[in-house]
C-alpha cells in the first residue's frame, strides 16, 4: 500500500491534494477536453496507480480551452502515470516528501514509473483552440424567420394573380394532359382564383 493514496493527486499536473473539497473527478467531458488540449488520449484509467482526480486550475482551463479561448496550461505535456515497479525506489505516492501545516510543501518524488509535465515548446507547441459551435436557432428565432420569409410586403401584393391562357397551356402540354383534364385544370384553377381574391378582398380596411 502506497504511503499516500494516489487519488490525493492531481491526474494532470501530479500535485498533491491539499483539500478534498478542492477535488474533481475527471468526467467524460475532460477526458474529452484533455484530448484536444493535449493531443494525448487518457490511458491506464481503470489502474489503482493512477490518479482520478483534476485540480480546478486544470479543469477550468480546459473547459476554457474547448469553447475557443486561448487559455492555457503552464505546460504542454501533461503528468504520464506508469505501473512503479516498487514501493521502495519506483513509487511516486510514497517517495513524495509532504511537510508542512496540513502537507502545505511538498518534495515530489524523481521516479521511473512518471514522467512530469514540461512546459510549452516547439516540441509541446499551443494548440489552436477549436472552433465554438454555431449556437441552434430558438423556437422563437425559427417561429420568427418563417414569419419573415411567408410575409408580404403589403396588402395588395396577397392578391391572387391570374394565369393568362398561355401559361395554362404550357402547364397542360408539361403535364402531358389531355384536352378533358386540360378543361378541368382550367375551370378549378378559376374558381381557387376567384376565393383568393375574395379571401384577399376581405383583409383591405375599411375606407
């Protein structure tokens, strides 16, 4: 068993945990976060040795980050949690040195089974953060855009217009309808034509 629990570190940066209420388990979310940030997928999450915990310095930022700020960590590369051989010579957890009131300084342990994170660099560079998705129309907007585009300009405009005796043969011969059914498009047509301009006839105001 490891002289300090692994989970009283932090999985990104490796600092130790000063106060439990600071902690915050790393969601789908960060994880997700932490891939873009980093270029790195998450691995060994379901280890005892690895930590699964996020300080909120690192999961601000990193929430900053996926919404198209340009906030960033102080270090490119993040903490890398490995299997320590032992707890004797190999272990992050117990060979860290914690004093201080309430473990307020620490000597963080130089080990095999970690690699600490390094700063920005042309090896770490920044990341272009990711383009914030367009935000979805609200019903309100959608309500609004239909109204818009079905409106007229004014009264007179809603006035049905008559199609003229060469545009209906047109329809016909596009059609491919015979002389009968020809007849019978034309006399319908003339009576929607007719309630249209009445339906219209009845919106003028009063004079």
């Amino acid at each position: 068993m490891c002289k300090h629990a692994p989970d009283k570190f932090w999985f990104i940066c490796g600092l130790y945990i000063l106060k439990k209420s600071a902690r915050k388990k790393l969601t789908t979310h960060l994880l997700a976060a932490y891939e873009q940030y980093f270029g790195l997928r998450a691995k060994d999450m379901d280890k005892t040795w690895t930590p699964n915990s996020v300080c909120a310095t690192c999961s601000a930022r990193l929430n900053e980050f996926t919404k198209g700020s340009r906030t960033y960590l102080s270090f490119g590369k993040p903490f890398e949690w490995r299997n320590p051989i032992d707890h004797v010579s190999d272990c992050y957890f117990c060979l860290t040195k914690l004093r201080g009131g309430k473990y307020s300084k620490a000597t963080y342990a130089e080990v095999s089974s970690v690699t600490k994170s390094a700063p920005h660099s042309t090896q770490y560079p920044k990341r272009e953060p990711p383009t914030p998705k367009a935000e979805p129309l609200s019903s309100q907007g959608i309500t609004a855009s239909i109204s818009s585009v079905g409106s007229s300009p004014s009264i007179s405009s809603q006035k049905a217009k008559p199609i003229n005796q060469r545009a209906l043969s047109d329809l016909c011969r596009d059609l491919n309808l015979s002389k009968e059914k020809s007849e019978l498009l034309a006399s319908r047509l003339i009576i929607y034509n007719k309630r249209k301009v009445t339906d219209a006839d009845a919106t003028l105001p009063a004079d």
